[in-house]
C-alpha cells in the first residue's frame, strides 16, 4: 500500500534473487498506479516446521478502475524468526538463457497475466533443458548459439506470422537467422518431457543449418537420429508406431534432402523415427566416431556414405528401406507372446491376404475381405494404386484396438517407378458373415498426388 518496493522485495526468501527481482518490478509497476489500498489475507495455513503452505488473497483497490482480486498458492519458509515467501506461483521470467519472449505484459499482476508468465517459465525451462540435452550430445555445436524463442499470444498469430510456408499442421517453425516461432498449442498442456523432445527436435535443425553452411539448410539425419535415441533414456530405443499414424516415413534420399523449414508436426515425428533407425542401421557399418552428428564441414551427404560404404546410392537406400520395415514390423503385438493372446483370431491373415490381393490384380478377393458399405471407395483407391503403377502392397498387423474396432497396420506400397511408400494407419476391421472386412478407405497412401 505505500509503494515500498524494496519492502516487498524483502518478503521473498533470501537467496531467490530472481524472484526478489520479479517482485521489485511488480511492485514499482503497481507503485505506478493510482492504488487505494491493498488487502492481504493468509488462508489454509498448513504448517510444518519451518516451513509452510498456505492461500495467498490480495485485493487492490485503485482511485479510476474497478478493484483487482488475486488469489493463489505460496510455499512460505521460516529463517531466523522471520517468515518469508518462496518460490511456488509467482513465476519468474527467467531460465538459464534469456531469450524467450511473448506478446503480453510482464508486469500486469491479473491472474490472466499469471498464467501467461508461467507458460513462458515453463517454456525457458523446457528450452534449457533440450538445449543442455544437444550441447552433451553435440559438444562442438555450442559455438551455434541458441535461437531465441517467440511464443505467440494465439495459434491464428502464429499462423499470420509464418503464413502459407509452415505446413498447416505445424506448431513451430524455425527459418535459419529468425527466431524459432511458436504456437501456444506447442506446449500442449504443459507436459514437459514431451516439449522437450519436440523443441531439441527444432533445436537440431538450428544446429543442422549452423553446421551446414549452406544457403538451403538441411537437416542432419544423423544429428535428428542420435537425439532421437536418447530420448530413450537408458532404455533401449524403440520406435512407437501410434506417432506415425498417418504419415509416411521419409527414403533414404529424403532423410537426406528435407530442409529444415519443411515438417509439420507429423512429418517431423516420422523423420526422427526414421533418422534413429538410420542410426541403428549405420551402427554396425561405421565406427562410432564417424557418427557423432554435426560439425562444420563434417556432415554426411548421401552420396559421401554411400562412397564411404562402397555401394551405390540405390543400393544403400534399398537395403535401408527393409531395415526400415523389419524395424517397425518388429513392434507388433504379435511377436509379444503375453498380449498375441487378444488379437482376434484370424484378423492378421485377413489383413495380410487382402493387401496380397489388391497388388496381384485380384479385385475380388480384395473387395470380398472388404465392407460391403465402403467398396466404392476401396475399388476407387485400388484403381488409382494400379494406374499409378502399383507393383507390390504389403500389410501386416501392428495392434488391436478391440474397444474401437480399430487395427494399427503397417503398410509398404512399391511402385513401378521404383518408388517405396512405408507407414502407419488406423484401419476399422469387423466380423462379417464373410469373415474380417475392412471399413472406411485409410492407407498411407492416399492417391497419385499424395504420399
């Protein structure tokens, strides 16, 4: 009430220099205003020793507007007789690196305000914390620097700021010498592992595009690989196919093409599934220092490992692609004996016999494993995969989804032009008096202009 910042600054606990600062600010911004009084209540005292909880409730009253009410949770600790506040939901603005920065008003003391200053805390620490993950990994890419971080106040700002060039699914998006811009919808509820992960995700194409030199920045497969499998912690790493769905996973050529502005959020989760795999493939081919991600002038082209390997391009990528399969087949609920058990009989030999069908020609055996309300638009994909030089379809069981009807499958297309397209989908498959038939069209492929 009488405007004594550094008053209030000696309410918090000594040592929490950063929220004494905080504190300072927001007391001289209210010392600005034209307050009248301000109330202060402490509610639901718990005590325990030196320290306590309790529920702070302040009201302001101002001469020129209505009054403000704040109401929120304190840790409060006891030093030499006297009680101060900690650190628990006065957020501070502050992580280890200082470039985060949003479109709001640090110092607005209202509860909207509040939250907002605890996303962007969140968001810092999240940041600090993925960064520190890539400088352990990639030691020589600290010379990068960080990008700073612009949170957007709405996902239709983010939207207006990076336009028609983001994909329509992404929630960040990084173009080398801006800032990493993101969507609010990025931090998704606050869960913090998963933020984590998907910002060293856009840290590694800030570290791809530094290392690389290059006007068009490309993403290092083998950095997003390397930081991908450590996300596993000290488990081994494998890939999780309920990420993929719907997606298709990226060549051998395109791992090695993608510029870094190019991935929504599903393209960039199929490209770091895949980029680990090429990790675990080159494991055994190259010695671990040839694999240690990006260093200027160091990184791998396509045609430099496949030189350094002593195959052809082609060659390289074809027998990539099977690992690739025989990876993501190797996660089936089948090959675990425990839970093979609620698998419907006779589900997995209809699913496999029906893709055999549509790649053989056999129209009828592919519709007779189909639901007769959905072959219309099963006989229009078959027909367009078949025009499009569909020379080979295979389709195996991931997981059964009993509750929903609902299979995760596994598909590989290969096509005449020598193109492979492999992914993950979501398929309705119900008893009928025909047996196991599959309901609305859902392929990874999804027609000549598509995946």
């Amino acid at each position: 009430s009488a405007g004594d910042a550094e008053g209030y600054a000696g309410t918090v606990a000594p040592g929490s220099d950063a929220l004494r600062a905080d504190a300072r600010l927001l007391a001289a911004a209210l010392a600005g205003e034209r307050v009248e009084s301000v109330d202060v209540a402490m509610e639901e005292v718990r005590l325990r020793g030196a320290r306590a909880q309790a529920r702070l409730t302040m009201t302001v009253t101002f001469a020129d507007r209505p009054p403000l009410h704040l109401s929120r949770p304190v840790d409060l600790v006891r030093r030499l007789g006297t009680w101060y506040v900690e650190d628990r939901e006065l957020y501070t603005l502050r992580g280890y690196h200082v470039d985060v920065t949003a479109a709001f008003d640090p110092l607005n003391p209202s509860v909207e305000a509040i939250s907002l200053r605890q996303r962007v805390n969140f968001l810092a620490t999240a940041a600090d914390h993925a960064y520190g993950r890539l400088l352990e990994l990639f030691p020589e890419a600290a010379s990068a620097g960080r990008p700073q971080i612009r949170l957007y106040e709405s996902h239709e700002a983010f939207r207006a700021a990076v336009g028609a060039a983001a994909p329509p699914d992404a929630l960040a998006w990084y173009n080398p010498g801006d800032p990493l811009r993101l969507s609010p919808e990025f931090l998704r509820g606050l869960m913090r592992w998963e933020t984590e992960r998907d910002l060293g995700y856009e840290f590694v194409k800030h570290i791809s595009a530094a290392a690389s030199g290059q006007p068009v920045a490309l993403i290092d497969p083998i950095a997003m690989g390397l930081f991908e499998r450590s996300t596993a912690g000290d488990l081994p790493y494998l890939p999780d196919p309920r990420r993929l769905v719907g997606t298709p996973l990226p060549d051998l050529a395109a791992l090695f093409s993608t510029p870094v502005q190019s991935l929504g959020a599903a393209g960039q989760r199929a490209y770091a599934t895949a980029a680990a795999e090429l990790v675990r493939f080159l494991q055994d081919r190259l010695p671990a220092e040839e694999l240690q991600g990006p260093a200027p002038g160091r990184g791998w082209s396509l045609g430099a490992l496949a030189d350094r390997l002593g195959q052809t391009p082609e060659t390289l990528a074809a027998e990539f692609e099977v690992f690739l399969h025989r990876q993501l087949q190797a996660t089936s609920v089948l090959n675990v004996p425990a839970a093979r058990s609620r698998v419907p009989e006779g589900l997995p030999d209809a699913i496999a016999r029906r893709a055999e069908a549509a790649a053989g020609g056999d129209v009828e055996a592919f519709l007779r494993r189909t639901s007769p309300a959905h072959r219309d638009g099963w006989s229009a994909w078959l027909a367009a995969a078949r025009r499009y030089g569909l020379v080979r379809y295979e389709a195996s069981l991931l997981d059964w989804e009993r509750n929903e009807g609902v299979a995760l499958v596994l598909e590989r297309l290969q096509f005449r032009d020598g193109r492979t397209v492999i992914g993950v989908v979501r398929q309705h498959w119900a008893l009928e008096d025909a047996g196991w038939a599959a309901g609305p069209v859902e392929s990874v492929w999804t027609g000549a202009d598509g995946p």
